[in-house]
C-alpha cells in the first residue's frame, strides 16, 4: 500500500494512458461495425462469411498483431496507433456480430411501415432501425469496452506505456503490489466506463427506463375506469 501512495500520480498517469488508447479503438469498432452489421443483415447471403470473417480476427494472437502492423502502416513498434489499430480489429471481430444482431432484431413490418410513411433511406435508419437496435448495440458495446480495456495491457510489452506498464515492471523488478496495482486499476477502469455506457444508454435510450411501480398502478386504475 506504501508504494501505491507513493506512485499514485505515476499509476494515474498511466491510468489516462491507458483509456486514450482504448477509448479511440471501443469508438471506432463501433462506427465501423454499424455499417456492416447492416449489410450483414440487408444481404443475408452474405451475413455469415462477412460476420464469420471479421469474427477470425479475434483468433489472431494478439502480440503478433502488434508487432506486424507496424510494418502495413509504416510507423515505429511503439506507436501508440499501431495499438488503437490493433485493438480496433479486436473490437471490430466482436461488435460486428452484435450489430448483425441488433439490425436483424428490427421486424421488417416496422420497415416497411416506415417507408410507407415517408422515410428515406437514411431517415429510416437514424429514427427507426439504430433505436430499435439500440439495446442489442449497447450490450455489445459493453463487451467491447471490458475486452479493449484488458488487451490494451499487452502493448506495454513492446514499449507502449499504459496500466501494463506496471505488470511489466513490476515482474522485472520484483515488485508485486505494481503487479496489484495494474491488476486494480484495470478492473477499475473497465468497471468505470462500463457504468458510464450504461448511464449513457439510460441517457439515449429513455424507454428503456423501468417504469415506477406506482405510476404503472395509476396508470392501470385510469385504464380500468
């Protein structure tokens, strides 16, 4: 507990190192996964080798992926963007899954009647299919979020400072509560921005509040009278 004391601004700093490595990649596995998880669903002959294909790239190692991408992208072995690319794939092979899911959630009949009111393509994908979608994609999102946040750690192996830097260290000079304290602070921050996409999604997705138990009672009596 000593050390953490002392550390604390050095294991905060790595803390914010940490979530600006994965919060880029959770961003973009999302963004990037809306528009495939859509065609996987709009091109059924196409939904299982499109998702199936993504979904292998979770098979790749990831520390091999960290060290090959440096040479596709033409930077050095610790870029911090060769992390967020890597961990952007990883997000993607398990987002896109999800969205096929979440799209294909959506009744066609609630298409249809969009369309028959007047929806354009676009509209009817913003108004209607993401909010209806919108559960299924937050609780990937979620998964995400956890998985990013605990493969961000291997990178500190080729140098790319994050709360790995301190399993790395701490293993090499002996030092165990570094170790537990990478280990905590990991689990907190996964936790934290957990809450925060449930929040979020409370915020976004207001139906999908629980309703009251006295306003449900009202509502019931106003029904019956």
């Amino acid at each position: 507990m000593e050390w953490i004391l002392e550390n604390l601004p050095h294991i905060l700093e790595l803390t914010l190192d940490h979530l600006l490595l994965s919060a880029p990649a959770v961003l973009a596995a999302f963004l990037l996964s809306l528009p495939l998880g859509r065609l996987a669903v709009r091109l059924p002959r196409l939904r299982e080798p499109l998702v199936g294909g993504i979904g292998l790239l979770y098979a790749i190692p990831s520390l091999p992926l960290f060290i090959v991408l440096p040479l596709i992208l033409g930077t050095s072995i610790r870029e911090p963007l060769n992390a967020v690319v890597a961990l952007t794939l990883f997000g993607l092979a398990l987002m896109v899954r999800s969205a096929a899911d979440a799209f294909g959630s959506v009744e066609e009949d609630v298409r249809l009647a969009a369309v028959a009111v007047g929806h354009s393509a676009g509209g009817r994908f913003l108004t209607v299919e993401l909010p209806l979608a919108g559960p299924a994609l937050l609780a990937g999102l979620r998964v995400v979020s956890v998985s990013t946040i605990s493969l961000v750690s291997v990178s500190a192996v080729l140098g790319v400072t994050s709360l790995g830097s301190l399993f790395t260290d701490g293993f090499e000079r002996g030092i165990v509560a570094a170790i537990v304290a990478g280990i905590v602070t990991t689990a907190a921050l996964a936790l934290v921005l957990d809450l925060l996409l449930v929040a979020l999604g409370r915020v976004l997705m207001p139906w999908r509040r629980p309703v009251p138990r006295r306003s449900a009672s009202r509502s019931a009596e106003k029904g019956a009278a």
